[in-house]
C-alpha cells in the first residue's frame, strides 16, 4: 500500500490553513482536500452544518486496477486519517463511491414538521442557509464550486428581476432574493430539485409567489419566454444564471442537451430575453468548452473564471464563467 503518512500530512496541512481560512471568510462548506497528493485521488468536502460538522469523500476516478476488497480498504484507511485529523466519528463521514450513485443507507423519511429528511443539514453561505444531502442524491445540492459566483450574483440583484436557468436546487435564487430581487424564475426539469429549490427558499423566508418555481424544460421555457417578450406579453428580465449541465438526455425534455452544441442558442435566447442594460452569468464544467465566436458578437463577454473558481479548489478548471453584458439600448 502506498504511504499513508504523504496522505496524512497534506490533509492535516490543509485541515489547519483551510480551517482558520474558512472561519476568517465566514465559509461553512469548502474543499478539505482536492486529490492533493496525486498517489491519493480523492476530494474531501467539509461541511460545518447547524448541528455539527460532516464530510464528504468522493472517490475520483483514475483507472486504478484495485480489487473490490482492496479498495475498500484502502477507503476505510483514508477514512480513518480524516477521522482523526478532523475529530470525527466515522459515521460523520459520507463516501461518494466510483460509479456508484446511490451511497448510504436508504434514510430519506421525510420529517414534516421541519420540511427536512433525515439525512439533510443545513449549511450557512453568506447569511443564507441551505439543505444540503451527502447520502441520497448524485450531489449534495450546493456546488461548491459557485460559492463567489453566488455571491456576486447576490451583489447585482438588488431591484433586479432574477433568471435562474437550470436552477438545481435554487442556491443563486436564494442568494438573489435575500440580496434585494424584486422577482425571479428558477426553471429546472427535475421534480425532486424543484421541491429542493421550494425548500431552500421556504428555509431563507422567501415568498414563493414573487419568486416562482417553474418545472419546465428550458429549452421550451426559453423559446415561449422570448416570444411572449416580443410581443409584449410578459416582461424581460435584468439579470441572468445560465449554468447547464455539460450533457443530459432526461426523458422529459425533447432530445437531448450538448453544452458545446446548445450554448449559442441558449445564450443568443438569453440576450433576446434580456432588458437592455442587462447581464447573463454563464458558466460550464466541461473542460474541452470553446466559447462560440459568432454567439460573442452579440454581446459583451468577459471571462470571469480567475475570480469565481474560490480559493479552496486547487483544479482551477472546475469551471469556467462569463459575465455578458448587453449594451444599454
Ligand atoms: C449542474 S445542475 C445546475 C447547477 C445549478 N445552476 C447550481 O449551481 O446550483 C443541472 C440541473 O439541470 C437540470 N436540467 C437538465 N436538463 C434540463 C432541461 N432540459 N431543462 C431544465 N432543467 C434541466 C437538472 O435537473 C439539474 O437540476
């Protein structure tokens, strides 16, 4: 087995510096440990919720040829070293496996009095707080990953009215309401998201009616919204989050969704809805992205990815965001 001692070292360095880091921003969810040491391919996140702290491991894929046995041991004994540099229980600590989506047990009894299942917490970012799940779901229901970009999202709300596309379980609506937006949309084709995303702005006290819901598959959402814009049966929007999934091909929409093939669209469907003086924030997670040259034309675009991969992700590609800006008319 490798050294365990290198795996040891680093998640301790990194458990001290991000700690006292995390305090001093005020972060309650960050990346404890991101495949630091390349003989130890795995992400840790920590999440200090109401109640106590929680980690996340996920295995990171790396075509390792490992017997089940062997790597399942291999796990406990990472498992074991975060226990102890964090103080933890083991069973504080939640494994994402390979290939695998289900993790856990099956404890998701929902508890009516508190709108939580029993394997949520609740995270704090920025004031807001927010469920999220480290057992039941593919991911947690907050992105890390976006936390700057939530927040500037949440610095140019105020008096807005807010697009949230592919809206997930509604982090940027949270932010943008509690921020000062006069309304807002929140389109996603999940069921289950949509209900998280109620939940979250239930938990923040947002009301549900100037802030809407919508469980619709955007690309039809899209193309009735810029109509009825057009023809001036509805209002344009000022301020915008596209952030799609790089591929999906959910039965509930026609077709399927390609990130490098639709972006032009979604993003020339974006500037049509837009009130004139308004701005998209668009982002992706597929690496091999190029940016359309003839969808740039249309607008102001600036690469903000420097500013909003946050400081705890040391893969500065885990994704990449524009701000684009439509010129006052
Ligand atoms: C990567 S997440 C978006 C992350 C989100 N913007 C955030 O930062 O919290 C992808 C979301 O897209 C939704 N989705 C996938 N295809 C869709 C479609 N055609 N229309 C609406 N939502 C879709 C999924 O249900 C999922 O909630």
């Amino acid at each position: 087995m490798t050294d365990l001692s290198h795996f040891h070292n680093r998640l301790a360095k990194n458990a001290r510096h991000l700690r006292k880091w995390a305090r001093r921003s005020n972060i309650h969810a960050y990346r404890a440990y991101d495949c630091d040491v390349p003989e130890f391919p795995v992400i840790i996140d920590c999440f200090d919720a109401e109640g106590g702290t929680w980690l996340q491991f996920q295995e990171v894929d790396t075509g390792w040829q490992q017997s089940e046995d062997e790597h399942r041991e291999w796990i406990d004994h990472l498992i074991e070293v975060a226990a102890e540099i964090f103080e933890l229980p083991v069973d504080r600590i939640a494994v994402k496996h390979r290939g695998r989506q289900r993790v856990g047990g099956d404890k998701t009894a929902q508890h009516e009095a508190t709108g939580l299942d029993e394997d949520d917490l609740v995270v704090h970012e920025g004031g807001h707080r927010f469920i999220v799940n480290l057992y039941g779901y593919l991911d947690t229901g907050l992105f890390l990953d976006h936390r700057v970009t939530r927040g500037m999202v949440g610095e140019r709300a105020r008096g807005k009215r807010f697009l949230n596309l592919f809206s997930y379980t509604g982090s940027f609506t949270v932010h943008a309401a509690r921020a000062g937006a006069i309304s807002s949309e929140s389109v996603d084709l999940s069921n289950t998201y949509s209900q998280w995303a109620e939940r979250n702005l239930r938990l923040n006290s947002i009301d549900l009616v100037r802030h809407r819901i919508v469980r619709a598959d955007v690309f039809t959402w899209l193309r009735d919204a810029v109509s009825a814009y057009e023809a001036g049966d509805r209002d344009g929007v000022d301020l915008i989050v596209l952030d799609p999934p790089t591929f999906s091909n959910s039965k509930a929409m026609q077709g399927i969704l390609d990130v490098q093939r639709d972006h032009p669209w979604l993003i020339r469907q974006c500037l049509a809805l837009l009130a004139p003086g308004g701005t998209l924030f668009f982002s992706t997670n597929l690496r091999s992205f190029e940016l359309d040259l003839l969808v740039q034309e249309k607008a102001r675009f600036e690469e903000i990815s420097a500013k909003t991969v946050p400081d705890d992700f040391r893969d500065g590609r885990i994704h990449r965001c524009w701000l684009i800006t439509q010129p006052p008319r």
